[in-house]
C-alpha cells in the first residue's frame, strides 16, 4: 500500500486517527472533485479538520494552501503533516478538543 515516502507518512497518519477513533476519509481527485482539498479530512468530537501529508521537504501548492486557510477559516483544523512533525498530530487535535469543550 504505502509504497512512496508520502504513502507511508500517510499511513502512520491514518494509524493515529484510527487510534483516536476519528471519522477520515481520503478524497479522489478527479474531473469532477475540487483542487488542493487535503489528503485526508475528517472529524472527531465535532471538530472537522483537514490534513496534508508530505515527506521530507515537500511542499504545499498555492491551491493546496488556500484549501487549508479556507478550513481554518471555517472554523477547522487544518495541519501540513510530515516525519518530522508526526507526533504532534495527535496532540494539536486533543488540545482542540479541550479548547472546544
């Protein structure tokens, strides 16, 4: 499955959601779907948020940024997630739990 850098940055994401029960899918990009949605979105506790992955240095799309802003925008949680900053995924999203209770 996770073959790329990427697809494995993508996996430990997915483990942590799993881990926390959340609700994430990974949209298909397509003809009829929207540019720069992140790689996986999803929800726990209410709390809708977006997540791109990326491995080593790379980085967002102009499109890909504006998603995120328009997440946050909105009231949600939008984080670019690679090795380095794995590990805080599952803290930001608990500590946006505790500021929403």
């Amino acid at each position: 499955m996770a073959t790329t850098k990427e697809g494995l940055v993508k996996k430990k994401i997915k483990d942590i959601l799993k881990e926390l029960g959340c609700y994430s899918f990974s949209p298909i990009g397509g003809a009829y779907s929207q540019n720069g949605v992140p790689d996986i979105v999803g929800c726990l506790h209410g709390i809708f948020f977006g997540i791109e992955a990326k491995a080593g240095k790379g980085k967002t799309t102009a499109l890909q940024d504006r998603e995120l802003q328009r997440i946050r925008d909105a009231g949600g949680v939008a984080m670019i997630v690679n090795e380095e900053n794995l590990d805080s995924l599952k803290t930001v999203l608990m500590e946006e739990i505790r500021k929403r209770m």
